[in-house]
C-alpha cells in the first residue's frame, strides 16, 4: 500500500513544484480545447459526486452513498465474500511483504489486522462468544462500519480520480497561495495538501507532506502545521460517518461546516503550544527550497497548471482502474485495523469505565456550552484519540444536535490512534507522541466551541 500511496504522492508533489513554471503555450492550441473539455465535464461530475444530494429510492443523499447502498442490499452475500477477503489479505499482506518489520508502530498495526482478521472471521461464521454478537458491537461494527468502508472506499476512489485528477486540484492550488502563509502559517503550495487529503485520503497527504519537507520546501513548523492540521479523514469516510449516525439528509451541511471548522481550527493551533514554538527551519540535510510566488496572470497560470495535469493523465478507463487498484489496497490496509481497534474501543466503552473517566476533561467544556447530551458527548469526544468512528458509534441514538457536533469534532480531531498518529510518527517530521496528544485536545476543545453554536443554530 505504501508504495502505490508513494506513486500517487509523486505525481501530487511534481504538480506543486510547477506552479510558477508553466508556459502559456505549454498545451498546442488543437488539443487545448478538448483537455479543457476533459478537464470541465470530469471535474463537475466528481464535484456531482460528492457534492450534490439528490433523492433515490426514498433516501436524501450523495451518488457514491447511492451506489454503495444498492451494491449492499443487492449482494449481501457478495459484499460479506469481498470483505473476508480484504480481512485476509490486509492481515496477511504485512507478513508476506515483511512490512511488519518496520517499526514499532508497524508491528503493533499487525497484530491488530491479525486480530481483526479473527474477529472478523468469528463474526462472519458465527462462532465465538455471547458478548460479541451482541447487537450493538460485533454485528453493529461489521454492518455499520466495516462493509460500508470496505465497499465505499474503492467505489468513492474510483470518483475521486474524476475529482482529483483532471485539474481541479491545481487550479484551486494556484488561487490558495495568497490565503495560506497569513491564515495558516504555510506555503501556497500546502493547498494541494490540504485538498488532496480532505477529498482524497490522510495518507497520501502525510506522504505528500513528508516528502515535500524532505526535498526542503517545507520548514519543521509548517510541515507540523500542515501534518496535523490537514491530514484529517477523507470525504469517503464522512460518508460512512453520516450514514452510521442517519444524519445524510443533512450532508451538505456535515461536510461543509466540518470543513471549515477543521481549518479554522487549524488557523488557531498553528498560533499556540507546541506548534508556534517547533523550528521554523529546514530538515538537516535537506537543501531549502522556499516557495516562489506567482504574481499577475494567476487564472491564466491557474489554467495551465490544470491543463498540464489533465494531458499528464494516463487514458481514462486506466485512469479510473489505478484509482479503484489503489482504494482496494487502501481498504485491505484500514479494514482490519479498524475492526480491531474499533472493537477494542466499543469494549472498553461500553465495559469499563476507562472512557468515563477521560471523559472528564471535557465535560467543562460541555456543561458551559449547554449541550443536549454533555455526559454523553464528552465520553464520545474522549474516544477519538483511539478511532475517529467510535465516537459516532456510540451516539447513534443521541439526538440530532448531539450527533452533528460529535460527527463534526471526530473529523476536525485528525489525529487518532489507529492511523494518522503512527503515519505521523512514521515520517522525517520532529513531532512527539506527548505533541500530538496535546495538539488532539486542543483541536477537540476548539472544535466543540466553535461547532456547537453552528449545530444549535443549524437545528
């Protein structure tokens, strides 16, 4: 999975370092208007795909959540087939390819994928003990998390190729630069970071980010900034999140408010304790390389920089293929991590009351702003750090309020045990465990103030 990430990575990397280096006549006027043709219809209707809710079969929502909903109810027994496999081939893969042998953090994810395997493989035969099949943890994770994910995720890349890669990621790049350094703190080209991690995957963007800060284009502070503050789950996941908490009809308001409010959030922790005081210099090493600005003709630069990425494009069938290999690969990486982890978490909820306790930091935060629901919403926000899909799962029957603001807070956090912290550990960036804890709840409690006004106002 690394590897493909890396490819992807690469290509993302090369669009943001020619920014500023595009010749006008870079694409010969007879083939300029069928790109720019490709580069529209494509773009649209992975913005249609994503963007645009629409009624099917008596439900509100987006086409990719469409058509994961049919292939489900139309092949049960397929979709349990193909998720065994992902279970299997996830648990199995880091051993064959000795990926496992990394690091810490890569041998403790692989004992987690060999027990999400076995618990996934308990539950789908249906053998083991009573608690696990009770209603609301082993078969709530495998209908509500699990099959959805695994389907979702090679079908949501598979329209993320049209969203991604026909320009639209360079042409909103170019017109961000002048908003980045004064809001954020980081370079115009973070953009591209920032985007292809929100519409595309944390993965990539943290090896995007890692390998920008490598070849010396990012400072230590700005790739912290841009590492914890982008890298948050993909549109594709905020489905599964929507779906599980029945709140899709009010998608377009779930996806955009999450949005803001994770940069927003952003804005305000590149400015305080640990990031305001990391280095502001370049990698040891690496060879400083700092952004050169476009200045004039920047929607003609704009235009060229998408027109560049369209032509670079291999032909569009094997275009869509790469794209749904790679959400396969990705979705045998996370499926079983998620199952086992996100098992872990429901036990240790609904069993013990470790998260009870936790939940105590933020029940302050929680009284003071008059929540619905302030014991209950605190719990939850205290179990984001493991899995950004636990505190929704235990919300489900909470009220609308309550289910907007946890929704929106798990996806502003970013940072969470079963990914992006051992991704974030993984790369050349000075961040600690002790950092990217600290930055967690900072980003929670900031998160929870400024999103719960929008809920109660919303509903």
């Amino acid at each position: 999975m690394t590897e493909k990430v890396e490819e992807l990575s690469t290509d993302l990397i090369e669009d943001s370092e020619k920014v500023v280096q595009l010749p006008a006549s870079y694409v010969g006027n007879s083939n300029k208007t069928v790109t720019t043709l490709k580069m529209i219809v494509c773009s649209l209707i992975g913005i249609f795909s994503f963007f645009v809710t629409f009624e099917w079969n008596g439900k509100s929502s987006i086409l990719i959540d469409h058509v994961v909903n049919f292939l489900s109810t139309s092949f049960p027994t397929l979709i349990t087939a193909y998720v065994l496999i992902l279970l299997v081939a996830g648990a199995v893969i880091p051993f064959v390819n000795k990926s496992w042998k990394k690091d810490t953090v890569s041998r403790i994810l692989s004992v987690f994928k060999l027990v999400g395997l076995v618990v996934g493989v308990m539950l789908i035969f249906g053998v083991g003990p009573a608690w696990l099949f009770a209603p609301d943890v082993g078969p709530f994770l495998m209908d509500k998390l699990i099959k959805p994910v695994g389907v979702l995720i090679p079908i949501g890349s598979i329209f993320l190729a049209l969203l991604v890669s026909y320009g639209l990621l360079e042409f909103i790049g170019v017109f961000m630069q002048p908003f980045m350094k004064p809001i954020f703190r980081t370079p115009g080209r973070s953009a591209i970071d920032a985007v292809a991690s929100f519409v595309g995957s944390y993965s990539v963007g943290l090896l995007l980010t890692n390998r920008v800060f490598k070849q010396g284009k990012y400072t230590i502070r700005e790739a912290a900034i841009i590492a914890t503050g982008f890298s948050t789950v993909s549109v594709t996941f905020m489905v599964v999140m929507a779906n599980t908490l029945d709140i899709m009809e009010y998608w377009t308001e779930f996806f955009w408010v999450s949005l803001v409010i994770t940069f927003i959030v952003t804005a305000l922790t590149a400015r305080i304790y640990p990031l305001n005081r990391m280095k502001d210099e370049y990698l040891d090493g690496a060879t400083p390389d700092p952004e050169v600005h476009v200045t004039g003709k920047r929607f003609q630069t704009a235009y060229q920089e998408a027109l560049q990425a369209v032509e670079r494009n291999p032909a569009f069938l094997k275009n869509l293929y790469l794209h749904l290999k790679d959400g396969i690969i990705m979705a045998m990486g996370v499926v079983p991590s998620i199952l086992s982890i996100g098992l872990l978490g429901i036990v240790l909820a609904l069993y013990t009351p470790i998260f009870d306790v936790v939940g105590y930091i933020f029940t302050p935060f929680t009284y003071l702003l008059q929540l619905p629901e302030p014991m209950l919403t605190a719990k939850a926000l205290s179990l984001s750090i493991t899995e950004i899909f636990l505190p929704s799962l235990l919300v489900t029957e909470a009220s609308l309020i309550t289910k907007f603001i946890v929704a929106n807070v798990s996806v502003s956090a970013i940072l969470f045990c079963s990914a992006v912290i051992p991704l974030i550990l993984s790369t050349e960036i000075p961040l600690s465990i002790r950092d990217l804890i600290i930055i967690w709840f900072e980003r929670v409690v900031l998160s929870l103030i400024l999103v719960t006004p929008i809920a109660f106002l919303l509903f």
